[in-house]
C-alpha cells in the first residue's frame, strides 16, 4: 500500500473513527443515564399516584365491609328471605330500601348499589346520574361466568374495572364494580349478593393531578390497565376500552412492584413505566415521549454535536494541508527513486520551502549525482579491466601456444611439407589476426574461423588426439560476439579434458543456433570431465566479491580461463546471459552460451 492511502486510513482509523466513536458513545451514555434519570422520577411519580389509588380502594373495602355487616343490608336481606308470608313484608321491605339508600351517600364514589335476595328478589338504590349500566336479573348474573368466582370468595370482594365486563359495568360512564357474598352475622350462612358501582372521577383526577395542565402538550400520560393488556382509564380519555397491543409491540412488564423501559408507543418513542397495583393484576402505566424528555437536553446535544463537527474539520483540514503536503513530497521522491533504479541519473528533485522535505529533496539529488559519479567511476574500471583481461588473454597466446606452433612449421619444413605449411602458416595467420583486432566484437562467423584455426593446430600438434564437428545456423553467422569466446572453451577441453586418451578418441561438437531471439552456443566434449570441487570452487568464485587471483595462474590451470569467459559474457551481456557448465568426472563436459543477438537490449 502507497503512503497516501495509508496515512488515510491512519487519519481515519485513529482520527474520524475514535472522534466519531467518542461522539457515538457520549450520545448513547448520555441517553442511558438520561433513561435511569427519568425511570427515577417516573417510580416516584407512579408510587404516589398508585399510593393514592390503593388507599382509595382499600377505603371502599373497608365502607364494603362495614356495609354488608350493618342492620340495614342484614335485616333488608332477611326480610327478602322470609317472603310475602310475613304481615309487615311489605313495610319493612319499603323501609329497608329507604335505608339502603343511606350507602349512597357514605361516599361520594358510590352509584349504584344492588342487593339480591336468596329468592332472586333485587333491591336497588342509585344517585340521578348519567349511567348505560343496567342491573341484570338474577338468573342472568348467575349464568355470568364471574358468578362462581364471587362465591367462591366467601364473601370477599371481586373488583372489576371500567370496560372489563360491560354487560356488569356499563360503558358510560367508565365505572368500577365490586361484587361480593353478604354472609348472616349469625350463622354466617350466604343471604344474598351485593354489587355496588363507584365513579372512577377520583381516580381520573388523580392521574390527572400529576399530568400537565394542557392534556395536548407533551408529557406524561397515565394509563389503569387490567392483565390483558385493556386500557381501563386513560388519563387523555382517548384509549379507555382499547387494547394497548394496538398502539405498542409489547405490553408493559408486571413487575413485582416497579419497572420502566423504553419503547415505541403509538409510533412514538417513548419511556413506559409501570407499577404494580394490589388488585386484580391491574398495573398503573405511565407514558412519556423521549423528546419531550430530552428537549432541555438537546442544546447541550448540539454544543456537543457541533464542536465534534469543528474537531473533525480541523482534523480534515490538517489532514489536506499539511500531512498530504508531506505525503506528497514523499510520494514525489519515491517516484524520481524509482526513476533512479531504471537508470535515469539525470533525474532530479525541485522543491520550494524550508522545511524538512526540502532537506530530503536537496540530499536525494546530492546522492543520485554521487552515484552517477560512482558509476561512472566504475563503468571506467570495468572498462580498463575487460582490456587489461583481453590483453592477458593475447600475452597468453604468445609465449607458449605461438611458440609450439612455429615448433610445428619448423617440424613440417624439415620434412619438406610445404603444402601443410602453408595450411599452418594461413591457420597461425587467421588465429593472430583474430586476437589482435582492435574492435572488441566480432562476427559469429569470424569467431567460428578463428576457433576453427585453432583446432586445427592443435589436432596436428596432438596427431589427431581428437576430431571436431562444427554445426553452426546460417541466421547466427553475421551477429555480433566477444571475440576469443570460444578458443578458451576448446582449450581447456583439449589440454584437460583428453589426457591420457588415444588417437581418435576425444571428441569435441560445436553446435551455434538461435532460440527465442538469443543466440545459443554449446561446447561439448567426451573428455574426463570437471570434478564436482573445481565446480564449486568456480561457482563460488564467480559469486564472490573478494580480490581475485592471478588471472595468468588462473589461465594456466584451465586454459585460457572459463572465469575469464563466463565474466566476460555476464558484463559485457548483462545478469541474464552468460555460461553454464555441465560436467561430471568420466561423463565429459558440455558448456551453454547464452548471448543477446544485439548488444545492450536487457541493460
């Protein structure tokens, strides 16, 4: 990865990300302990609402059980039970009801009040208002399936909110209905059933009292719900008798006593919190939306949210202006570097300021001219040393191979051999006049002449020691090679390679071909081979960077020197070209040249 493109993602892993991670998590802490804060108020809010509202029951219980002990309802209903037999029946049924009446006005909840005879007979009394609940007849509240739950009770009482059963509540207004066994004081016998509806105006104006004024303004909102979830009263008076999995995806918890959560009512998001009331399951609810909890908070929101903003544009601004103006520098130097590794010396940087990258600009253009410098320096020395090794390869021929060559004329002139002297002479000729060329390359062709010279020579200093084959591609003759390539490679076959061998049994094979746009020569012989330690010892010097040996003592020991060769190739040519030798003791030896058709093309 690029230095830009990593500076980057360090400015956004360890910048935007943390900035923006800090943001996120101050928000949603904040919201958490903004939850906790008004779960708190909403507990203390509901205790107080709902401790209201249990003492407003538990002083009904109370009127209820003075009721159904007192001489009014106990001789009302014992005169029901003895019938129309009895003489003052009817006086003392019209005195009870009168009597009965006086319930009404214990309390100002109380509506209507109906008692029940063991005969079914029904006595009644109820205040002049505004109801849609009717009494129903015995054998109509005995088929009601509440009618076994009440006696079982024992006289106890069963409480049923507004909308719960409607046939026993009405509808308007919404009433709350207490029904319960009325036991003999004396014989605690069943004599009747009381049933008795009490306003739920009190309780409304209690939610009421903590709801703010405007019911249309955002606030909290108070809900009485049975264990299904029925919205008994609604403090808004807009859900009363509705269920409350309409407007929500899951009803309130019940709670031993407490609990607050916050979700979606009614498509809003809201904080619900619940309180458990000690009748029937029916819990107290509490409804407030989150924003209109949050709303004193959302300033202190958005001085957070904008100095974030500011923060992350300072840091983009920093980011733009100085960390890419340095990235770019780099970047800027990287690429002339690069330029510098494909050989473009001449390359240099030009910046303007004064601060660091400037220095680094100015010490990449000193260095780059020092290694030109370098470079030349050592082109210069490899130069000198390609023709200091090309003169020692020339000074090798003469003192001995020219020497025993003109042994060799001498030999055929004495025994009047002219015609092979002058094949002699014209060979000697052509392999001089090869070595002292003053061009550096010469042709495939002229180079084939000249080791094809020095076989010759050799085979009759040797008397025919050897044969040779020469196969070369008529394509391959006019490119360019190193002279003296070859007669090194040759000679070292010839003077290591078949000692000890008889007339006729070494054999040498020179095959030159193209291949894939190179030129391709193999040197092959039959001879002892090369032990596996010369090998490695040439491998190795080839490798090494130490001083080398003296290159005469070298040529002696392997003829004209196959180092001398194989480094000759590999500057001249380039890394990619050069000599391969494969040779193994008793197996002979075959040497691969790689060479370029033009020179220069992989430099």
């Amino acid at each position: 990865m690029n230095l830009r493109p990593k500076l980057m993602l360090a400015f956004i892993i360890l910048i935007i990300i943390p900035m923006i991670g800090l943001g996120i998590f101050s928000f949603v802490n904040s919201e958490s302990l903004l939850e906790r804060k008004y779960s708190a108020q909403s507990e203390i809010s509901l205790k107080a609402v709902g401790g209201n509202i249990r003492y407003f029951f538990r002083e009904l219980d109370s009127l209820s059980n003075g009721n159904v002990i007192s001489s009014e309802i106990q001789e009302t209903l014992k005169i029901i039970g003895r019938g129309k037999d009895d003489p003052g029946w009817m006086i003392r049924l019209a005195q009870a009801e009168k009597a009965m009446s006086g319930i009404l006005f214990q309390h100002p909840a109380v509506s209507y009040v109906v008692l029940y005879g063991p005969d079914g007979k029904m006595l009644r009394a109820n205040r002049n208002d505004p109801t849609t609940f009717r009494p129903l007849t015995f054998e109509e509240l005995q088929r009601h399936s509440l009618y076994d739950d009440v006696i079982a009770m024992q006289g106890r009482p069963i409480w049923i909110g507004p909308y719960e059963h409607r046939d026993l509540t009405g509808v308007v207004p919404p009433l709350f209905t207490m029904l319960r066994v009325v036991k003999d004081l004396e014989s605690l016998n069943d004599i009747g059933l009381m049933v008795v509806q009490y306003k739920s105006d009190e309780i409304l104006s209690m939610l009421k009292g903590f709801q703010h004024p405007d019911a249309t303004a955002p606030g909290a909102r108070y809900f009485i719900v049975n264990k299904d979830g029925l919205a008994m009263l609604d403090s808004n008076k807009e859900l009363d008798g509705k269920f409350l999995s309409l407007y929500t995806e899951k009803l309130p918890r019940f709670t031993v006593e407490y609990d607050s959560t916050r979700m979606k009512f009614d498509g809003v998001d809201s904080l619900v919190s619940s309180y458990q009331l000690d009748r029937n399951g029916w819990i107290m609810m509490s409804v407030q939306p989150w924003n209109a909890l949050t709303n004193e908070n959302m300033r202190f929101v958005q001085w957070i949210s904008m100095i974030t903003v500011l923060g992350l544009l300072s840091a983009v601004l920093f980011n733009v202006f100085f960390v890419n103006r340095v990235a770019r520098s780099i970047i800027k130097v990287v690429r002339k570097m690069r330029l510098v590794e494909q050989g473009a010396l001449e390359t240099r940087i030009t910046m303007r300021g004064k601060d660091e990258t400037v220095l680094l600009a100015k010490s990449f253009n000193s260095m780059v001219e020092r290694i030109g410098g370098l470079l030349r320096e050592v082109r210069q020395e490899q130069e000198r040393k390609q023709h200091a090794e090309m003169m020692l390869m020339q000074a090798q021929i003469k003192p001995h191979f020219l020497f025993n060559t003109l042994e060799s004329i001498n030999a055929l002139a004495a025994q009047n051999e002219g015609h092979k002297i002058m094949l002699m002479v014209r060979r000697l000729s052509n392999l001089l006049r090869t070595s002292m060329h003053q061009s550096e390359e010469i042709s495939v062709q002229q180079e084939i002449e000249h080791v094809r010279s020095y076989l010759e020579i050799q085979k009759y200093r040797f008397e025919e020691l050897f044969s040779y084959d020469i196969a070369v591609s008529d394509d391959a003759l006019p490119s360019p090679i190193l002279k003296l390539t070859l007669q090194p490679l040759v000679e070292n076959s010839i003077q290591h390679g078949f000692d000890g061998y008889r007339d006729g049994e070494g054999k040498i094979d020179i095959i030159v071909k193209m291949d894939d746009g190179r030129i391709v020569i193999f040197v092959r012989d039959n001879g002892h081979g090369i032990h596996e330690d010369v090998l490695r010892c040439l491998s190795r010097e080839a490798s090494s960077s130490g001083p080398e040996k003296d290159a005469a003592q070298l040529g002696e020991r392997r003829g004209l020197g196959l180092r001398n060769v194989a480094d000759r190739l590999k500057i001249h040519y380039g890394p990619r070209y050069g000599m391969m030798i494969c040779s193994c003791a008793d197996e002979g030896t075959t040497i691969r040249l790689v060479i370029p058709i033009r020179r220069g093309e992989e430099l």
